[in-house]
C-alpha cells in the first residue's frame, strides 16, 4: 500500500475508533496571532469540527453528529466550512457555513471521498477519492457539479492544495516509486516533482503570497515539518522532535504555522512561527486532535 493510501486509510481507521473523551476548554496561548483555526477532535468519543482562537482559547464543537466528521477547510472568505463525513456510510465531502449550519453534502460516491481544499476564490473544491480503483485528485463546483478527475496515474495521488493565484495545484503522488510533493497545473497538466527525495514527502501548503510550500516529511527518520520555495529549492526542516510532526498549515499573513504533533503523547494541535520557533500546543486534550486549518484574513464570519 502506498504512503497516500496509507494516509487515506488512517482517516478511515480514525472514523471507526473511539477515542477518548475530553473537555472543550483549553489550550495554551502560543505565539501572537490573530484568527481562528477549525481542527477536527474525538474528544466526544468520535470525531467532529471544531474551532478555537489562534491562541487555543474557545474551543467549540461545530459538528455533532453520530458518524465522524473531519478534515475541515475554510472557504476563502470564512463564511463556509467543507469537510469530509461517515454519516451517509462512507467518506463523502461536505459543506457548512461557519457556524455549523446547513450542512449539505457535495459528493455521492460510493468511494472514500476527503481532503477538500477550496480554490482562492472560493467557486471549485479540489479533493482526493479513490473513486476510479485508487486515489487521485479531483475538482468540482462549490455547490458538487462538474466533478473532474485531475490526475491520472497508476500510483496514488492526493493532498490537494491551491496556490494563491490559482494557477497550480501541489499534491502528493507515490507515482515515482515513493511518496512526493507534486505541483500541477490547475487542469491537471505538467505535473512536476519538487522534492524528489528517498524519503515519503507529502501534505504540501501554500504560503499566502505563493513564495513558500510548508510540507511534512520523513527524511529524519521520523514525521517532521519542513518548508522550501516553491520550485522546490531550499528545503528547510522548522521541526526536530523524536515524535512524529505532520499536517502543517500557514496562517493567513503567513507569519505563523500551525501543525500536529504527537510529542505529549498523543495528536495535539501546535502552533510556532514561520521560523520554527516559538512551538507551543494550542489544545491540550487527551483525544486525537488534528487536521488544523486557519481562517482567512484573521477571521471567520
């Protein structure tokens, strides 16, 4: 099994556990930064949205339903929140407004459908399905019409992100014998390895002006976040813990990076700045917590 099918199969394994339950207060205030960042928590005993402060405080479950809901994304103008859920059966994506009402699903496949990542203008979610017998990238309308397979290769391909100017897609394919960050053109043409490296590389995003991709890999031998240009030159490792750090996301100035790292022990939301420094955990919760996106511009509606 791949790296990208791996990571699709954690999402699945995470929606039949049942985790530990725990308080919605909490969290402890790390670097200055404005926003809210959506994560998604089994600290209900499944997995739901949530949203909290850029500094951890306001904690408040957004989803509430029996099945799981997780891997939420902000609309650009922080009024919509996609997201994928069990509770038609499997993994489709759907959609919310901020405050968790009116939630409607885009997707009906009888495949796993998650990951959505909106365009920068908020008109298409890409995201990743293993609809066509293995996971590749797709594109759709924000209302789920229109939906077009991006990628198509035998090995797996998934991650999607947008770059600001909505010209390039990053993704992660194992199409190279191991998992790597990927950049595309938004029709799917002239895909092009950046990080070309023996060890898994995957979960690329964007800095806001376009110059940077924050990424995870494993070239240390364990799970860490790194950051390189956008051409792929200059890759940078911001973390160095023994215990795995992954799904890395820029704050909306691009001044701050919050992440997931298991190094108390169990999947925390963490947030440093755009150096490296400054690593501090925003939740502090006994369940899983994961999956963190920040609101645009430093706010949600």
């Amino acid at each position: 099994m791949s790296w990208v099918s791996i990571r699709a199969a954690v999402l699945l394994l995470l929606a039949a556990m049942t985790l530990p339950a725990g308080g919605c207060d909490g969290g402890n205030a790390g670097p200055h930064a404005a926003g809210r960042i959506l994560f998604h928590s089994g600290r209900e005993g499944n997995l739901d949205v949530y949203v909290m402060n850029a500094d951890g405080s306001g904690q408040t479950r957004i989803t509430n339903n029996p099945a799981d809901d997780l891997a939420p994304a902000w609309s650009p103008d922080g009024s919509r929140i996609a997201f994928a859920s069990m509770r038609d059966g499997n993994l489709e994506i759907y959609v919310m407004n901020a405050n968790g009402s009116g939630q409607t699903r885009l997707t009906d496949s009888p495949a796993a459908d998650l990951a959505p990542a909106w365009s920068p203008d908020g008109s298409r979610i890409a995201f990743e399905s293993d609809r066509d017998g293995n996971l590749e990238v797709y594109v759709m309308s924000d209302e789920g019409s229109g939906v077009t397979r991006l990628t198509d290769d035998p090995a797996s391909d998934g991650s999607p992100a947008w770059s600001p100017d909505a010209s390039r897609i990053a993704f992660t394919s194992d199409r190279d014998g191991n998992p790597e960050v990927y950049v595309m053109n938004v029709d799917g043409s002239g895909p092009s390895n950046l990080t070309d490296n023996p060890a898994p590389d995957g979960a690329p995003v964007w800095s806001p002006d376009g110059s940077r991709i924050v990424f995870h890999s494993l070239r240390e031998g364990r799970l860490d976040v790194y950051v390189m240009n956008a051409d792929g030159s200059n890759q940078s490792r911001l973390t160095d813990n023994p215990r795995k750090d992954s799904s890395p996301v820029w704050s909306f100035d691009g001044s701050k990076i919050a992440f997931v790292s298991e190094r108390d022990g169990d999947d925390e939301i963490y947030i440093m700045n755009a150096d490296g420094s400054g690593q501090t955990n925003l939740t502090n919760n006994p369940a899983h917590d994961g999956w963190p996106a920040w609101s645009p511009h430093g706010s949600a509606r």
